[in-house]
C-alpha cells in the first residue's frame, strides 16, 4: 500500500520536526512547508494515475513516464537526497543540533533517515524500472487523454526546485 508508506514517512518527518521544535521553531515551520509541498505533490500524482498499490505502480509508466518520472524526483526529494529540495531543512536540522551539542541525536536520526529512504527507493524503483509481466501483445498507451493538471505541475517544480531558494526563505525575518 503506497499510502502505509506515505503515513510511514509522515511520522519520520514530525520526528525531525519534534526534535528541532525547541531549539528552533522557525526551521520546524520551514521542514513542515516543504513537506507538505512535496506529499501534496505525491499525493496529486498517486491521484491522477490512479495508484494505490506498488503493482500498480508499475503499470502507471506505460501510461504516463513524464508523471512517472516526476513521481521518482519528488519522491527522492521527500527522501532528502541533496540535489533536491527536501535535503535542506534536513541539513538545517543536523546543523542546529550540532551547535546545540547534540551530535549523537543526530548521528541517530541521521542514520534512522537511511531507512525512509530504503522504502523510498523501493518506491522508486517499482515506480521507473519494473515493468510487469505482459502476456498480451498490445500497443503501449503513451498519452494519456487527461487534461494537463497545472497544480501537480506547479508543486512538483516547488519540490523539486526550490533548494536554491530555501537560503532566502529563512532570511525573511
């Protein structure tokens, strides 16, 4: 189930929130918006090409390999890979707990991410790679006849882009 995965993740990201809470609120605040900017992009996604198991996953990219390949950005994103979005407030995070002397919980929730990030591999590697088993001979839907859909658009380029802008973000008093 993609949504036990995502509930999963939601719980990892509120304890990184937690822990940063008290020593600084604002950062908390920024971990929360980008967050909900890239589950609401997964979410969209899931949505518009009917997903809600991980084999189904798989046959989605037959049907749509840009939105499929939009799914695998913001997913590693929501991991915290470093060219992405959602590496930043997790280094914001190490980076406070660090000046705050805590370098063990750190180390430890640092360590704990590289299990998020295992299923969100998994994720998307079924969603990209994996084609299933197909018995049938029949042609590959390559367009779906859905209308664009401008919020998915809109939040995957959010997620997956605004890492140089983050800096500025956290200026503004």
């Amino acid at each position: 189930q993609t949504r036990k995965i995502l509930a999963f993740s939601s719980i990892s990201h509120l304890g990184w929130m937690t822990i940063i809470l008290i020593y600084n609120p604002k950062l908390t605040l920024l971990n929360f918006y980008l967050y909900s900017v890239m589950t609401t992009t997964i979410f969209l996604t899931l949505n518009t090409t009917k997903t809600l198991k991980l084999s189904t996953v798989m046959t989605s990219w037959t049907k749509a390999p840009v939105l499929n390949t939009t799914l695998m950005l913001t997913l590693l994103s929501l991991a915290g890979l470093p060219p992405m979005t959602g590496f930043l407030p997790k280094w914001f995070i190490i980076a406070d707990l660090t000046k705050q002397e805590m370098t063990a919980t750190a180390t430890i929730i640092s360590t704990l991410s590289l299990l998020s990030l295992f299923f969100y591999l998994r994720f998307t590697y079924y969603s990209t790679i994996t084609l299933p088993p197909n018995s049938t001979n029949h042609m590959k839907q390559w367009h779906t006849n859905k209308t664009p859909n401008t919020p998915t658009a809109i939040l995957t380029s959010l997620s997956l882009f605004l890492l140089p802008l983050t800096p500025m973000i956290l200026a503004i008093p």
